[in-house]
C-alpha cells in the first residue's frame, strides 16, 4: 500500500490541488466552455459538439456535477445541464488567492 501525504497539506492546497485534478481533461474543459456558451444543454446533445461518445460525455458529466461545476436538473428522459456560476467564481477566487499571493513582488535570482 502507498503511503499518500495528501492529507498532510494545508486545506487550501488540498483543495487547489482538486480543483486542478477536475480541470485537467480537455474533454471537461470543453464540457464547460460549451455549457458557458449555450447556457443549458440536454445531456444527448452534448456529444454531438465535442469529439467524445456519449458514455465519455456522461463520465464527464459526473465528474463535474460531483465537484458541484455544473448542475443538472431530470426532465423525462433527459438531464439539462448548466454551470454552476457560485462554484466557478469561488474556483476562480482561490486560484486568483493563490496566483496573487505567489507573484506578487516576485523577483527570481537563479
């Protein structure tokens, strides 16, 4: 069994580092910038603006509603998606805390 530290990090950096996990897949990237641009997407018509299947959409699809990025809301047979904007702000705002702090006034002397 591995020994993982994850725990051992301050909770802000727990947290940056999950969020950045979230991100990291173009097919999620995309996922978010479509939702953005339209609004709100049925879950079948996702696939059919991005290179993926439908099961990788929907693989996606959870891995963003389980971080709280999108929400989704049954409608019949259909989920309609949209972005959560509370969630991306307080994103936004602990990665700009984060950036912010480590630039400011930086001067590297290697």
């Amino acid at each position: 069994m591995q020994n993982n530290k994850f725990s051992e990090f301050e909770a802000d950096q727990q947290q940056l580092a999950e969020f950045a996990k979230i991100l990291s897949h173009p097919a999620r990237i995309a996922i978010i910038q479509l939702l953005a641009e339209k609004k709100e997407i049925r879950t079948g018509n996702i696939s059919d603006d991005l290179p993926i299947s439908r099961t990788t959409v929907s693989q996606h699809l959870k891995i963003l509603k389980d971080a709280g990025i999108i929400q989704g809301t049954i409608e019949g047979l259909k989920i309609h998606y949209c972005l959560d904007i509370q969630k991306l702000n307080e994103i936004r705002e602990k990665y700009n805390t984060f950036l912010e702090s480590t630039i400011s006034d930086f001067m590297c002397n290697c």
